[in-house]
C-alpha cells in the first residue's frame, strides 16, 4: 500500500483554457448540426489553434488539460492538427454537403 500524497488545493481557474476550447467545439458541433459543415470544420480547426496556442503561451500550472504530453509535442500536434482540418475544411468539393448550387 502505498501512501497517498496530500492535493493540493488548485484554483477552477486552471480549467479556464480547456473550457475555452471546449466552447468552440461546441459551437463548431452547433453550426454541423445546421448543416454547416464546412463552418463547424473552420471551429474545429480554430479550436485547435486556440489549444495550441494556449499551450504554448500558459505556464505548465496553468494549462489545464491541454497539457498531454512534452509542450513542444502538443504544440506541434495541435497545429498539425489544426493545418488538415482546415486544408480539408478548405479544398473539399461536391458531395451530399455542396452548397454551391
């Protein structure tokens, strides 16, 4: 058995940044359900960015949950990330989802 370390007592504000992008996603799953994906992928990806870039700005205590693993890992995924879903968000023609007839 081993012997628990005592919590520390963490402000919610820690959480503030991963809320954040919680709220683009959900208002980029807002605008799918409309049928307006290709609005709802541009939040997707801008959530991405906002991820990253909060990752890469905020100290490792005030990250949050954005913090997965070494910082330079999870800026570079975040903007790998970020970089497909809008180039797809971007180039993608025709389909069930075309708007431009």
């Amino acid at each position: 058995m081993t012997a628990d370390r005592p919590r520390t007592k963490r402000s919610w504000t820690v959480h503030v940044p991963f809320g954040l992008v919680i709220l683009l996603l959900l208002a980029a799953a807002l605008r799918i359900l409309q049928y307006h994906w290709r609005e709802g992928a541009v939040l997707v990806g801008a959530a991405l960015f906002v991820g990253g870039l909060l990752r890469l700005l905020l100290p490792e205590d005030r990250v949050g949950l954005l913090a997965i693993r070494g910082k330079i890992v999870d800026v570079v995924t975040y903007a790998a990330l970020c970089a497909a879903v809008l180039y797809i968000a971007f180039t993608i023609t025709g389909g069930p989802f075309d708007t431009t007839s």
